[in-house]
C-alpha cells in the first residue's frame, strides 16, 4: 500500500467515524428531547417509566452498535476504505 492511499484511507475513516458518533449524539439529543416533550401528556406513572426505560434501551444499544461497527472499521479499514477508493478511482 502507498502513503497515499494509506493516508485517504485514514481519512475517509476519520470522516466516518466523526458522521458515526455526531449520528449517535443527535440520536441521545432528539430521543431526550422527545421524552420531555410527551412527559407531560403522559397520565400513568407506569406508562412514563415503560417509555423512559424503552428509550434507555434505544440509545444504549444503537450507542453500542455504531460504536462495534467502528471498532469493526478500524480493524479491516485497508480493505473496506481501498475497495471504495479503488472504485472512486475507477470511476473518474
């Protein structure tokens, strides 16, 4: 491998991974915001706690997910991001 493709490689995951987790902060920021915008519209205290719980779970496991899946890049990045560039290239 060049230093050139090692180095658009390692920009391309760096672009990623940065979308990946801003992804992740908008998700915690937009399923927060929607629990307190319904709080109050919601009569039973158990039907609060079921939502509340039900969102934890969303976040927890997309949170978890995006982050495996950006350990799992890292791990095989040559071969996932050199396949793109080649393609990229190929098209010009």
């Amino acid at each position: 491998m060049t230093a050139a493709l090692a180095v658009r490689i390692e920009t391309m995951f760096s672009r990623d991974r940065i979308w990946a987790f801003a992804f992740v902060v908008a998700l915690w920021l937009v399923v927060g915001f929607v629990l307190l915008a319904v709080n109050p519209y919601i009569a039973e205290g158990g039907i609060r706690v079921v939502c509340w719980i039900a969102a934890i779970i969303l976040v927890v496991f997309n949170t978890a997910s995006i982050t495996a899946m950006v350990r799992h890049y890292s791990h095989d990045k040559d071969y996932i991001y050199g396949m793109d560039i080649r393609h990229l290239d190929a098209g010009r």
